[in-house]
C-alpha cells in the first residue's frame, strides 16, 4: 500500500497528551467498607476478603470440612463440570425470581443455611444474617449451635421468614424447650438435622486448636495483631452466647459431642412432628431411601445435604443425588438443596434438576467476615445478579420454565473421552 492511499486513521504520528489523557483512569485504594464490597465481583473475591480481615481460626472453621474434604471438593466439582443447555431467539427482558416455599414467595430461590458460632466469625453474626434475609425477602435459618438467641434473633427480624435448625438432643426435655421457644417466638419452619451422630473429623480446625471463645495463645496474638479490626469487635461487644446454651467454655469438639444424639431414629422424627405446629424439614439426607422415608414420617421438606462436606468425607454429592430422589419424590414434598454453592448459576441448575429452593452457608459467611451485614447484602446482590444474567443466556424467564433439558451433568467425563487436539 502506498503511503498515499494509506487512511489517515493508519498513519504513524507522535504521541499527544490530549489524545491519551482522557483514557488513564487511576483507581485509589478502597478506603470505606461499602466501595471494598462493591468492589467484588463474586463470592470468591468476598472470600479473600474474609480472609484478610479474620483471624485464621474461625476463617479455617468455616472453609474447611472433614479429613481430606473431599466431599466438599468434589461438591464444587459436580457444579464447575455441568454443561448449560442455553435456548435462543426467547423474549428474555423480564426475569421473575420470585419462589414459592412453605406458603411465601420468596424474591429468590436462596435462603440463608443454618451456621454455628456465626458471631465469632463476625460480631454482627445471626442478627446480619436475618436482618439482610429479611430485606431481600428470603429464609433466614438460626441454628442450634447459633451465638444469638432465638428471642433476640426474632426481634431484630420481625418480618422476615425465620426458620431454626434443630440438634435432637438425648434430653429430649431440652429439646421440646427449644421447639416451644421458636414456636412462641414467631419461627414457621423447623429444620432438624440428621446427618450428626457425631461430629465429622475437622482436621483445620484440629490443628489450630479452635475453641468457644478462641484463646488467646501466642499464635492467637501474633495473628490478631495483623487483624485488629475483627479483634476490636469481638472484645468490646457481648461474649458468645448460643441460641440453645447461655454459655459455653471448651473446644467445638467437646461442644459438638455435648450437643449430638447418636440414637436418633424415624421414632424421634415422628415425635418432633407431634411437638412442632409448623413446617417441618428434614436436613442431611443423603439417599434417595431416606428422603422417602422422611416423607413417609411427615417432613414436609428435605434438604439433600452433605452438611458442606464437615461430617462424612466422600459422602454423596447433594446435585448428583437431586436427579433421582425428585423423580421418586414427584412433587409429593418441597426439594431443597446445599453444599458447594458459590454462584448464580449453581442455583439455576439445581431447580433445573429438580430442586425447589436452594440453602448457601459458606458463601453468607464468606460476605459477613468480609463486610458483616453490607457483606451479607454484597453476597445476596451477587447472586441475584448471577441468576438473572444465567436465566437470560439460557433463554429462560421464570423458574418454572427450567428443566433437566437445561442441564447435562455428565459433560466433563465426556470432554475426558475426547483426546486433545493441539492446535
């Protein structure tokens, strides 16, 4: 090409301030907790936040499982190697997120999964958890094992669907207090875990020692002093208290050993469900014949559940079972599901696959420690937004539209068939 019938567009020329000016945007470092959150742009970003900003212990108590954590891995795994079945040419503009479960709509298919200690790892904790719930319009589940009471929880709460998860304990006196107590205290749904005849080998929170409340040893201090924020709150706010305990002094292994029944049986189940006027969940079933069972003795909801890996490492992976125990269920019961949920898009595919709704811990506490109750919004805004924009690239508008067909679980073992081609 000649130089004269080169565009002037092509043409070579010094470099001017004016013209490249306007494209040089420095971003200064996130100075107020709200830019640091806005900042994220999905839970595993609000993950290395949390990271940062608490102590190693109570950090490692809610990323860690049992022994290898393998179940947890591999949980992570059956959501990162599904294959989306996207539809074109659909009118996508409105998408409703809106789910049903237990007599309320829901804005979205999640609710806030059962966590203990929650106020160790952030000092807002449970009254976060439910305040930001209640705002979005979504269950909020306080657990046994909880650091704020079920009065106290409820009150800052009122309007939202507080559900309270329940360890059967062998004193059953004490267990039937506890069920009338989230009864009078306005709770609808109670979730009784089954999946804890004892509890699961945590080897993190083995080596660093956790206890109720963390002690204060040399390691403790020298890690402390790199977070002090988190430190400051947890000293000059109310000690620990528990929703079931007023308080506790000892390890989580002696505490978790205090607290679980190993005789629990369906006998115990159909007991609950003459003590409890509400809806009542079953969490922690891992098989298709439990789930049955669960129904058979009046669950009016089961969570497919592996208890986020922290009990039984290798156990079923909760959305590779989801396929067959919906398909035994046929609608007779409302389906739920964790473990292992980090995006939008892990939800969308667990209600194509037969789920009604769906419980996030890990990812709720990972935007709590990161930002406390602005972290737990943070949390909940990203996965509404990953839900829409999922929904819309697969050309679905509601809920109700998605299927199996959406979905093909067994996409990664066919890329492993297929020999590398190099390029």
């Amino acid at each position: 090409m000649s130089a004269a019938s080169t565009p002037d567009a092509l043409r070579r020329r010094v470099p001017r301030v004016q013209d490249f000016a306007p494209l040089v945007r420095f971003r200064g470092p996130a100075l107020r907790r709200e830019e640091r959150l806005r900042r994220a742009a999905d839970i595993w970003d609000l993950r290395a936040m949390a990271k940062r900003r608490t102590p190693r212990a109570p950090f490692d108590y809610v990323d860690g499982a049992a022994d290898a954590e393998i179940s947890l891995a591999r949980a992570r795994a059956a959501f990162r190697d599904l294959e989306f079945r996207p539809g074109v040419l659909r009118d996508v503009q409105e998408i409703d997120l809106c789910a049903p479960i237990f007599g309320r709509t829901a804005r979205m298919p999640v609710g806030i999964a059962p966590t203990g200690f929650t106020r160790m790892m952030q000092s807002e904790g449970e009254y976060a958890g439910a305040r930001a719930a209640a705002e979005y319009g979504i269950p909020f589940t306080l657990s046994t094992m909880g650091t704020a009471s079920l009065e106290d929880v409820a009150a800052v709460a009122p309007e939202g669907d507080n559900w309270f998860q329940l360890y059967l304990w062998t004193d059953r006196e004490r267990s039937t207090e506890l069920v009338h107590r989230a009864a009078a205290a306005g709770y609808r749904t109670l979730a009784v875990t089954v999946d804890t005849a004892v509890g699961g080998d945590r080897l993190r929170d083995v080596r660093n020692g956790m206890s109720i409340p963390p002690a204060l040893g040399l390691s403790t201090i020298l890690d402390a002093s790199l977070r002090p924020e988190w430190w400051f709150d947890f000293l000059t706010r109310e000690p620990l208290s528990f929703a079931s305990l007023s308080r506790f002094s000892g390890t989580v292994s002696e505490l978790m050993s205090s607290m679980f029944d190993p005789t629990l049986t369906l006998e115990d189940l159909d007991w609950l469900r003459q003590q409890w006027p509400g809806k009542l969940v079953v969490k922690g079933i891992q098989s298709v014949d439990d789930a049955v069972r669960a129904v058979d003795h009046g669950a009016d909801g089961i969570v497919l559940s592996n208890h986020g890996g922290r009990q039984l490492d290798r156990a079923p992976v909760p959305l590779q079972l989801l396929p067959e125990v919906a398909e035994r269920l046929g609608g007779s019961t409302t389906i739920i599901l964790d473990t292992g949920i980090m995006h939008g898009g892990d939800v969308v595919a667990a209600l194509a696959l037969g789920a009604d709704f769906t419980l996030v811990g890990r990812a709720y506490l990972y935007g709590l420690m990161a930002g406390g109750l602005e972290g737990v919004r943070r949390t909940l805004e990203l996965l509404e937004g990953q839900m829409r924009r999922t929904m819309s690239l697969m050309g679905v508008r509601t809920l109700d539209e998605l299927t199996p067909e959406h979905i093909r679980l067994d996409a990664a073992r066919v890329r492993a068939a297929v020999p590398a081609i190099r390029l």
